[in-house]
C-alpha cells in the first residue's frame, strides 16, 4: 500500500513544524527583566519568562559582575511560575554596578522547552558625596582622596570640581582597576601643614549612569603637620664612630614604612614607632666614612628623604677579632678595615657570649682568654667541653675554634687585641 500525502497537508504540517520551532526558540532565548525601584545598596529585578518554569531553574541561573571575576550571590522569589524575582546586596562602595545574567538549560514545566537567555541590568542610584578620607590628616603634597557611592562619569568630573590650588585629580586603583567612585586629588605644589583647604563640588556632577549630584557641597580637610627628622644615630657629620655603635633616624611622627640604605654596609631597615634601626649583616669598618640615605613614610603618608654621613674611629693596621652569632657562629680575623680570614666556629651550648668590645685577658699555647670569662679554645672531634678534663681554666662560655685557626691567631694577634661581638 502506498501512503498518499497531498501537497496542501505537506505544507500544512510544514507550517506546524514551523511554528513549534519558533515557539521554541522564542520560549528558550526571550526572557523580559525589569529593574525595580529599590533602597540604595539592593538590587531588585524581575525577570519574566514565556514558558512557566520548573522552580529548579533557578539552579541554572549565573549572575556575574562586569569586570569582575567570579558569581555573584543573590536571593530570589519565585512569584508565578513565570515570574523571578532577584535581589542583590551592594553594601559596599561603590554601588550602582552592572551585572550580566545567563540561564543555561532551565527546565520549563512543559518538555522540551528550556530557557537559554541572558542579558545586562543596572539598577540607578542617585550621587552621594561621602567625604573626604581621613580628612584631618591629609599628606602636605596628597592625595587628598574623594570618596563617592557611586563611580562618577570620568571625563567630566573636572568641570564640577574646583580646587583648592591647582593639581590633578585621577581615580583610585585597586588591584590594577580604576576605581571611578575614588578619586584622588594631588596638588602641584604642597601645601602648607596644619591648614584648612576647601574643595567645591557642584551640583550636577554626573555619574556613569547618567543620574546627577542634586546640591553643591563644600568638603574641607586639613594637612598633617610637618614631618621632620628629631635626630639621628651617630649624629651627622661626626667622626671617630665606634664600630658597633647603633644606627638610627629619629621622626618627630610614627612610621609606616620607610628604608636605609648605606652603600659598602648591607642589611636591614626595622623600624619601631618613629624610629627606623639600620642591622648591618656585619660591625662598621674602622677609618671609614658612611653615608647614609633614607626614605621614609608617616602613617599619614608624608614623606621625607634624608642623607647624612659620618666616619669610625681609625685602628691604623692594628688586629683584631670580629664575632657574629647568627644565622650561624662566624670569626673574622681583620687588619685595620681589611678582612684578613673568615673562619667558621661554635660555641658552647646555652651560654650566650655577650655583645660588645670585649679584650684580650691572656694566653696560652692552647686558647685565649677574654676579659669576659670568654674562652677561645680547639675542642677535640667526641670531647665534651669538660674544662677539668681538657686541662683548662673554669670559664663561664667558650668559643670553639679549628687546631690550625687556633695557631694562626696565636702567631697573628697582639697582645690584648679587641674582640667585638654582635
């Protein structure tokens, strides 16, 4: 038997197969949002679809802030089967962001029709001036920084803003974005500290969406005082330092971060309240001019760069003994300014050696005494450091050193020679 179809009912079935395809695909990629009036800091929208949906659509739904990575959380309302309601909190500054929406395959109450749509939405909000950050203590050469709820229309911010003295204004970074609801003010030239300044913001400044500042404002801050060097440690210009003398600058406001730099002398800044201490890796070199650089920053972002130098005494090419306790137990053997040999040594076991300038006492063919009960002596490889075994002196901590570094200071070292530990 062979099926008859007639070209009408071809045409016919043609235009059903039709109609469900649009049908489908106008269900699947047509949703309708609508941003509703809400407070400051949420974000109301409905979204209305042509199919009822299935209440675990909302499982398929992923919301995301433009330039921002990551979803955004958000509450939501079933009201009908084929209304969404979406609320999004915006608690912190600024506010006002667009956020982009996609439905991947939400199921509809009739199968098989699933929603594939997406689109943008913003809610309004109207410019707040917030004020101006830590106002009482503005940096004398800025940023005096201008805070706004929303991110404010870039390109013509400058012609509602009038400053106090003539400077630039740009917006804040945060993690490499311009942040356009910050903006931050710096004068040409600096101010004077302890002074009131004024900014003018004018009605009508714009914000990205277009909504406006509805009264001008008057926003006042006032400088930080001065920020000056109290003293430095050795004092500027002095000679004949000694060689463990401490190394410091003294502000007259604490400090946030600040760094000193001595060139020939490596180590590190730590600072301390309002002073910032310079640790050389190794003691000041004898007969030698220092110069010191440093850059420093008050908690109120004032800074200062200050230089200074100053000279240690001269020991002419007498010798001597340089003692380092950490990372790791190390003697220098010097001559003048000149290191003559680095030898690696021990000590005992829970007796700190005291840090200074410590002296020769007297000597023997096997060790040296330091006047502060200090022992430079060889510990034989098993031995226990038992001075009554070892054949010497009762003293309060030892240094152990190598038998062929024990014979050449010996040889090397004048009588009473200085010894410094740090």
């Amino acid at each position: 038997m062979i099926l008859q179809i007639s070209r009408a009912r071809l045409l016919l079935y043609g235009v059903i197969l039709a109609t469900l395809l649009i049908l489908w695909l106008t269900i699947a990629c047509l949703v309708m949002e609508r941003v509703e009036n809400s407070p400051e800091g949420l974000v109301v929208v409905t979204l209305k679809f042509l199919a009822p949906m299935k209440p675990t659509a909302i499982e398929d739904l992923v919301i995301t802030r433009n330039g921002h990575p990551g979803k955004v959380p958000f509450t939501y309302t079933w009201q009908t089967a084929n209304t969404l309601q979406i609320k999004i909190s915006e608690q912190d500054y600024p506010r006002g962001h667009r956020y982009h929406y996609k439905f991947k395959g939400a199921p509809s109450m009739f199968w098989p029709f699933f929603v594939w749509a997406g689109g943008d939405f913003q809610a309004k909000v109207p410019v707040r001036f917030l004020g101006i950050e830590a106002s009482d203590t503005v940096p004398s050469r800025g940023p005096a920084v201008l805070k706004f709820n929303t991110n404010l229309k870039a390109d013509e911010i400058k012609n509602y803003i009038k400053l106090p003295v003539p400077g630039r204004l740009e917006p804040a970074n945060v993690t490499a974005q311009p942040d356009y609801s910050r903006w931050l003010y710096w004068p040409s030239t600096k101010l004077q500290n302890l002074s009131t300044y004024e900014i003018e913001i004018l009605k009508g400044l714009p914000n990205q969406q277009g909504e406006k500042l509805t009264k001008s404002i008057i926003a006042r801050f006032k400088t930080t005082p001065e920020f000056l060097i109290e003293a430095a440690y050795p004092r500027p210009g002095s000679g004949s330092i000694w060689l463990s003398r401490e190394i410091a600058i003294e502000a007259n406001q604490p400090l946030k971060e600040g760094s000193l730099i001595i060139e020939g002398l490596p180590g590190r800044s730590v600072i301390k309240d309002n002073r910032i201490y310079y640790l050389p890796e190794r003691i000041l070199l004898p007969s030698k001019t220092y110069r010191v650089k440093a850059h420093l920053v008050s908690v109120s972002n004032e800074t200062l760069d200050y230089e200074y130098s100053f000279s240690t005494t001269n020991l002419g090419q007498h010798r001597w003994l340089e003692f380092k306790h950490a990372p790791s137990p190390t003697l220098w053997l010097m001559q003048g300014n000149k290191t003559l040999r680095e030898m690696p040594v021990a000590v005992k076991p829970g007796r700190p050696l005291p840090v200074g300038t410590l002296y020769e006492q007297n000597r023997t063919d096997h060790w040296f005494r330091l006047n502060a009960d200090i022992l430079l002596h060889v510990l034989p490889k098993g031995r226990t450091d038992r001075h009554e075994n070892l054949g010497l002196p009762t003293t309060y901590s030892c240094i152990y050193l190598e038998e062929k570094d024990l014979k050449e200071l010996l040889q090397a070292l004048p009588p009473n020679f200085m010894f410094i530990s740090h």
